[in-house]
C-alpha cells in the first residue's frame, strides 16, 4: 500500500497476503453492504423485465458478464484476455484456492500481488476484440 512519507510524498509499504479469513470478511462486508443499499433504494422487490422486454441484449449482456462468446462460431467459448491475473469465474477450482471467498452471489479472489514499480499491470486492461 501506499502512505504518506514523512515529506508527505508517497512511499510504498509491502503488506503481508491477506489470510482466509480476512477475504472471507471483506466479501461478506462487501455483500452485506451492496444488499443493504439495494433495500434502501427500494430495488429488492422490482421485477428484472429486461428479459421479456429484450431478449437479445438481455444474452449478449449475460454472455459479457461471463466473458464468453456471444454468436458465431465461436459463441460460448471463453473471450481471449491477456495477463495472468485473470482467473476463470466458472472455475470451481478458482474459488477452493487460498484467499478466495464467495457469500450470497459476491466472489473475491485476494490471491494477485502487484509490487510498488509494476505500473503496467495496475492499469486497467483492454480486452482483444
């Protein structure tokens, strides 16, 4: 993580990983909250229509979702990504590795580490299309 120094200017601290139990905790604060404001603003009980109401969108948003293929020759197989930090949602294996953790439809995979200079992999990544 980064802290101010003592001129106040950044300076990296290298953190231990996260234990189990400490993903565990995180993605049910994350669930607990995301549930919390769905109720305060009144979505829990609003019927998801986009279906009936468009079909087609409604595939090709659920096939992003799930980064894979939407039609062609190739619908259904995953989308091709580069870097190794991705991990595969549909993987069960993916979620019984260390530091991973899924409660009430949340997942979160805390077993990446990015050092204090790796600039390249802290900016977002554009998929090929």
């Amino acid at each position: 993580m980064y802290a101010a120094g003592p001129d106040g200017a950044p300076e990296f601290h290298e953190l231990p990983p996260p234990e189990d139990e400490d993903v565990l905790e995180a993605v049910t604060l994350i669930a607990g909250r995301v549930h919390r404001m769905i109720e305060r603003r009144g979505l829990e009980d609003e019927a998801d229509t986009f279906v009936e109401n468009d079909p087609g969108l409604a595939a090709l948003y659920a096939s992003a979702v799930r980064g894979r293929i939407a039609s062609g020759p190739n619908a259904g197989n995953r989308v091709a990504t580069f870097g190794g930090d991705r991990i595969d949602g549909d993987s069960l294996e993916a979620m019984s590795s260390p530091r991973c953790a899924a409660i009430a439809g949340f997942n979160l995979h805390g077993n990446v580490a990015i050092g204090p200079r790796d600039r390249t992999r802290l900016r977002p990544r554009a998929t090929k299309r």
